[in-house]
C-alpha cells in the first residue's frame, strides 16, 4: 500500500547496514507485537485497527451524527495526543483552512492546548452565539489547561443550553473507570468514550480519542480504520522486506553515522499538522536518555524558500523523509500567455502537479547531492485510507526505532518537569518546598 | 524597550565568553552598519525605519485603504520573504485564524507559495464569489510559483472585472525599474511598489513587500515602523550592553560549545507563523559553509506536550530563545468548581495569564535543569510598536550572528540547487543536458 524509496540512503552509510540491523530489529518487533519489551504495558494501539471495540465505534459514529446534526461549532478539548492526532487528520484529510471551508458539519475548534487567554477568548467568542457541543478528552481530567478549558466551556453551555440541555452537547472521552473526569461525566449523565489504559497519547488517534472529533467533522472513520488494519497486517510481518523495519533500520543506522535532525517533509499545506503529530510521535517516543533523532518539520515548496538554505548547506546534521501523496485530487491547468511576460510557457498545459512533482525530484536530488540522506515514502492518495496506513505505518515504525535506540518507547518522563515547577510556582497543596526553592532561584 | 535575559546562558559556557566576542562583534557591527561586510550591498534594511521612502509609505496606505474599501478578500502571492513577514506580523497582531475572525477588513489568502493545485483550487473557491484583490510580490517576476498563481489569479480578475477592471485591482510589488513584472505592470498600468535591490527577501518584511499586505489587514504600519525605529536607535550603539550583541554573543558562544539547535518558543498560538519568518531569517543567512544553528520553533504550552518530552532528555544539542509578551490583551478568570472536580481550585479567582507565567517561569527552569540554555526576550506587549521592535532586534541579531560565524549573512547560494533541478525536469529551454543527467540518475 505505500511505497517505501531508500534508494537515497545507502550512499550516506557503511556496507551491510540493512542486515546488521536484523538481530535488532527481530527483538523490536517481538517486543511491540508481543508487548514484551519496555513500556509493553502500553502496546494496546499494535492490534488496534483490527481489535477494536466495535459498540463504542458505533456510538462514536453515532454522536459524530448526532454533533452534525445539532452543531455549527465543535470545541475539542485536550493537550498533546489528546488534540494533534485529531487535528493533523482532519486538517490533511480536507484542508488546513476546514474551519473556512467546512460545508455541512461543524467548525472543529482546539481548546484547552495552552494557556493563551486571547486564544481562548477567540473560541468563546466564536461559538457563544451558535449552537455547539464539547469533547472534553482527558485520561484523568486534571491536567491544567484542558481542565481549566472545559471549566469555562461547561460553564457556557450550561449558561446557553441550562444544565439539563448542556448534558446531551458534552461528550467526555476519559479512563474506562476511574479518575475526575469520569466521575463528574457519571454522575452527570455524559456519554462517555474511552482511553484506552494500553494506549499513549501519542498512539491514540485509532480510539476515540481522535475519532470522535474526525467523525464530526466528516471524515470516513471506516475507511481510516481499514487502511490501518491493512498495514498493520503487512507490517506484522516480520522481515527486511518490511517497511517499517527498514525505516526504523535507515534512520537508526543514519543516527550511529551521527545524524541528529530528522525533518519530514509534505508538499501539501493541508499537511502541516500531521507533521505536527509526526513529532510528537518520533520526539516524545525516542528523545530521552540523551538520545534520538530532533524530529523537524516543513511545507515544501514553500519552505524551499525558508529552510531550503539551511537544508541545502548548513550543518549537515540532517536526514529528510519525504511523504508524498501519488495521486491528486484536483486539477490546475497552467494557462497560456500570448507574450510570455514570465517566460513560463514552458509549461503551458501542464498542470500544477506536474510541475509539484519534477519540483519534488529535484528537490530530492539536489538534498542528496548537498549531503542530506532522504527517504521517501509514497501514499496511494490524499484520502483515508491511506492516511490511515501513514499513521499504523509511523506508529509501528516509531516502536521498532525506539527499541532500536535502548528506550523506552511508550513513556514520557521528561514531560513531569515543567508540570512540577509550574504546580509548585502556582501554589498547588503539597508544592510549598519546592515552591520556595524555585522562587529563590528566580528571584537570584 | 524589549528585554533581553541571558540569565540561564552564563552557566552552560566558559568564563569570559562575553569579553572574548567583543572584537568580533565590533568588527561585524561595523559591517552590518557600514556594509562594509560580505554582502554589503543588501544592508539596505539596516536604516529603513527611519530612512523609508515617506511618498511611497502613502501610497501604500491608500492603496490598503482602498483594497479594504472595495474587496472582500487580498490574495497575496509571493514565495519565502515574499509572503512570511506579512503572514508573521498579521497574525501575530490578530490571530492565527484572522481568516475566520476579521471583521471589518479583507480576508487575506496566501497564494503561490508552493505547488499544491488543491491549496490553489481553495483559494479561487474561497475569493470567486467576492469582490478581491490581488497583490503580487516578486521582484523578478519569474520565480515559478507565483508567477504561476500570477496567471491564474490574473486571468479570475479579468474574467471577473474585465480587463480595465482588473487594473484597479492588481497591486504589483516588484524591481523599481527592471524584469517581467515591472514590465507587465508599466504597461498594464497597475499601481506598483518597490522590492529595494538593497533589501533581501528574509529582510524585506517593513518594505512594500509586507507593508502593503499588513497594513490591508488593518495592522498600524505607522506603529510598525515606530516601534522598529526605535529599536533601530538602540541597536546602532556598539558595546557589550547593547542587547543584539548579546544575543548574538550568546548563541555564537554556545554554537562554539557545540550546540546546534535553536528553538524558538512563544506562548501564543499567533505567534506561531512569527516563528516560521524568524527561521527563514535566521536559517538562511547562517546556514552555509557546513555552519549555523538549525531553526525550529514551538508553541507552548501545547508542545510541552509533544516537543517537550526530547526538549527534557533528548540529545543535548539545543538552546531555547523564549519570546515572551509582558502585557496580556485580553482576561480569562478562572471559574471556581464548588465540587473541586479536576482539583484546581487553588487557581479559582487567577487569571489565566497568571497561570501561563507560571508555566513559563517554571519550563525555563525545567529546560535550564535539563541541560538546555535559555535565552528570554521580553516584548512589551503584543502590539505593533513591540513587533516592529521584534523584527529589527532580529534582523540586527542576525546580521551580527552571521559574521560572528564568518558567512556572508545576506545570500542565498544553496536555493538555487533545486531551482536548477527543477528547472530542467521541467523541460526548461537551456536545460537539456541537465534534464538528461538528471532523469538517468532517477531511472537508475
């Protein structure tokens, strides 16, 4: 289903650099297909596309209805994995100005992502005079900023719709059994989905965690599921004929020769924020004991007049992993100009992907000529389906190259950090040591 | 005006590292204020604020004034420096969703800036049925992505307008005297306005390239330039205390102690396309000879949650520049939960704002303790006088930056390279022999 080129990633590395990997590469992938190895507890996104609980998707498919039908605005809320997976599949699936274009269901607006008040005011502003429902998304429900969004939102609705109203616009996608936000949803009465206790935040677009918003806003659940169940079965495959083993095994070996930047690279600006995801998935997965691969991102060409520079000859730290979408889903014809003021009609009656993709091989060419290792993988089209297999195909891949790296895969612990400080300089219960200690600091 | 905090800098770097630059810096403000230095002739940004041209200021006023008065929507085309300045300063002093939330304005779409015929389709889908206008940025004229826009939105005006029609609404900026556009635009009669041939792309956001977009949108150009002048005033004075020898100095030395990635971080999710000119700006002026720190940007506290985990414990190869707004806009209390659901009611009563600062103050510190160097720039507010301000600290900072890296901060070699690619694949007269080479290399 997708297509995997390394065919510009052997000239950058030692003889033998595939099959050195296998050994490695067979224990990666016992460790993620039988949840043997670190953080194994939270492997339950590996069999997902496949296992998945057929009732709860129902209902998702169901509210998703229900959203569309009594909604002109959805406001999701929820931090990290708990917005980047919903955001970047929307947004690639139909553009990144949906919330212009978007037709017949709801606007889908990201709240509780950070601590803006002028951000958050704009959604307010944006929404109080339509109808509109919430998915509040959080595991336990106290992590600062969603919580202090769904604060207000809940308030608005209920200012809007009375209490009784504001119970059928919530939807909590929260812990199967415990923690605040599945208390208050059941004492409430707010249909509930859940987060899987097996599945990260950054492996959770497949649950509802992200379905919900992208059925709302249109998007073919269905077919984003099949995608995925079919490359999960390619990929549980083991072999160096597997794509996700030879990309795990091109960039890895592209690390040990001291690489330390990874930029994945879209053609298509309504990319942006799968790239997003991307590094969320690759960063927060590998980027611990001092190790891993800086996960970047750009719009090309766009970037090519940015970055382009950088990338061409700056330090060469870089590898460059290209997605590229095969067929397109729309036409330009480049006009005809009688006097040729740009001297472009050269490409009179081509169209604009033509000219996208001849930009794109170039692009690879003169990257790799400038010593930038580049890895491209295509997708059959800009659709769910393939969209679907990008995202099983970068998960699977992500655990394999985390194992490949000695890390643990699935955990984050460097995310407690700032949390701690910050509960501390906001006089949480509990902080007053550590609170003293960090004033004094700041203080000095 | 701005504040500069090098703070949490000193501890990563040898003693005397400020002293030890000052030669250098000497020698590179001389440059930056003589051009006197590798690229001299495109210090042309250097004086601008105060030195602009004050006729060509008020045609670019009316013009957006007139552009606001008649047109429902501006379709900027332009690549790189050509679209980010604009796109930075609009949504930074209004929203990252200006489209959806501007009121009294045009809608401002960004056009031929990549290749992408579906992105192309939107925007035609998005201004056919209002009344717009077309502002087209190129100095040369020739440059492929938007002279195709060009073509294409050209011919949608006069479809629409009729040829004398269109005139009145196609706003050409470009050479003052030479190329294809100046060209077309002396003999259509299009009111024109100057790309300075002393003012690269990445520089030229306070000249007509981006003024005239911005200032379409609403934004306060005369508070821009202000605030820039200011800024200006300030820097032109040598010594270790001026803040752009500083910054300079700072990330020179820790690019000496081995780092090799810059991040820059806001805290407004406006902020975000801010970051995407400062990459362009700093990447391309440093990123050549092999050299320069590698540009990337946040936004927090939403990639705390994704970037944040490899920021902690990742490989330690990157320094953080935090730019920080002191005075909020806009108030968020939060509400009190009698029932203390998510256990937040130690935050009842604060603002929101309070709430961000603490987390910033506490993440500095977190990224400090985590081996990351922090630099934190302080604007006064997220106003116009504070970005115009901004934008020249930078640019001072960069052309310093560069010659402290012994670059020619003001070219651009390395675009060329899949220009030229591209060119050929395309089947440009002139190019056949590349054509040939290139396509054997990509069928082999």
């Amino acid at each position: 289903m997708l297509n995997l080129d390394l065919s510009n990633v052997a000239q950058f590395l030692p003889g033998g650099w595939r099959t050195g990997q296998e050994p490695g590469l067979r224990k990666a992938h016992d460790y993620v297909l039988g949840g043997t190895g670190a953080g194994g507890e939270y492997t339950g996104w590996v069999r997902l596309p496949a296992d998945y609980d057929r009732e709860e998707f129902d209902r998702i498919q169901k509210a998703a209805a229900k959203i569309r039908s009594d909604s002109k605005a959805l406001v999701v809320i929820g931090i990290g994995g708990s917005y980047l997976g919903a955001r970047a599949v929307i947004e690639t699936l139909t553009s990144n100005n949906y919330n212009l274009t978007h037709k017949d269901g709801p606007a889908v607006y990201f709240a509780g992502n950070g601590l803006s008040a002028d951000a958050m005011n704009e959604v307010i502003e944006l929404v109080k005079d339509v109808d509109f429902s919430v998915n509040v998304i959080s595991k336990s429900g106290t992590t600062t900023e969603p919580a202090v969004a769904f604060r207000i939102f809940k308030a608005l609705l209920e200012e809007k719709y009375g209490k009784e109203g504001a119970k059928g616009r919530i939807y909590a996608t929260t812990d199967a059994k415990r923690g605040a936000l599945k208390g208050l949803a059941d004492k409430e009465g707010y249909e509930t989905f859940v987060v899987p206790d097996a599945v990260g935040g950054r492996y959770s677009v497949l649950t509802a965690v992200g379905l919900l918003p992208i059925a709302a806003a249109g998007v073919d659940i269905d077919a984003l599921m099949s995608g995925a169940r079919e490359e999960m079965e390619l990929l549980a495959k083991p072999g160096m004929d597997n794509p996700a083993w030879q990309y795990a095994a091109a960039r890895h070996a592209l690390y040990d020769a001291g690489k330390r930047i990874e930029i994945l690279a879209g053609y298509e600006p309504s990319f942006r924020f799968f790239g997003e995801w991307w590094k969320q998935l690759f960063g927060e997965s590998e980027g611990k004991q001092g190790k891993g691969l800086f996960p970047a991102s750009v719009e090309f060409t766009a970037d090519l007049h940015s970055m382009g520079q950088y990338i061409q000859q700056g330090e060469r730290l870089m590898i460059e992993t290209v997605v590229r979408f095969d067929t397109a889903r729309s036409k330009i014809t480049i006009p005809d100009d009688p006097e040729n003021v740009d001297g472009l009609n050269f490409l009179s009656g081509r169209s604009l992907g033509f000219v996208a993709e001849q930009a794109m091989r170039g692009t690879i060419l003169a990257h790799v000529d400038g010593g930038v290792p580049n890895i491209l993988l295509t997708a059959p089209a800009r659709d769910e389906r393939s969209l679907g297999g990008l995202i099983y195909f970068f998960e699977f891949a992500c655990g394999l190259s985390g194992y490949l790296l000695e890390v643990n895969p699935f955990d984050q612990p460097g995310v407690e950090a700032y949390k701690n400080n910050m509960y501390a300089l906001l006089g949480k219960p509990g902080y007053e040591a550590q609170k003293a200690a960090l004033e004094k600091r700041l203080d000095s």
